[in-house]
C-alpha cells in the first residue's frame, strides 16, 4: 500500500531492524493526533458557536475532530512511511 516506490522514493532495501515496526508507527501516530484533533476541533467549535456553545456541540466537535485526524494522520503514515513498505512489513511487523 506504500506509495514511495510508485513516486521513486524508494529503493526496495529493507529497514534496519531496530526500527519501529509498521503497526505500531501508525498506532503512535494516530493516538498522538487523535488528542491534537480533539483539541483543535474544540477550539474551532469555540470560534464557530461562540456565546452559543453547549456540551454536546463541543463533544460532538471534538470527536469528530479527533477521529478524522487521527484516521488521516494513520494513512498517511502508511502510505508514505518507509517502515511502511511491503518488504518491511513481511521482515518485521509479523513476528511468529
């Protein structure tokens, strides 16, 4: 699913192995974002609602924000992160 070989970013070696592992990159990432997102989306709810903002209005904002970031920011870590790519995720992500 790793789009670097198709743009020519990549050159199909495989990672070091004390690198983080594809799954868990994008679980880091998205948890981080997922925070930012709900932040961010109450501030812009603020801004929106002004004197009319209500509890569930800011929830509802907030979980929206949250998960549209986080869902985002996750594909594209996959989509562009050398960890990411198919070789990679064979060597590394399924340990048996």
């Amino acid at each position: 699913m790793a789009l670097r070989r198709k743009f020519g970013m990549s050159d199909g070696e495989l990672m070091r192995s004390d690198c983080k592992p594809c799954t868990r990159l994008m679980r880091h990432t998205a948890g981080i974002f997922t925070v930012g997102g709900a932040l961010g989306f109450w501030v812009l709810a603020r801004l929106h609602y002004g004197s009319r903002i209500t509890v569930p209005r800011v929830l509802r904002w907030a979980g929206c924000g949250a998960i549209s970031t986080s869902t985002t920011t996750a594909l594209l870590v996959r989509l562009f992160s050398p960890e990411c790519e198919p070789q990679n995720i064979d060597a590394y992500d399924f340990k048996k």
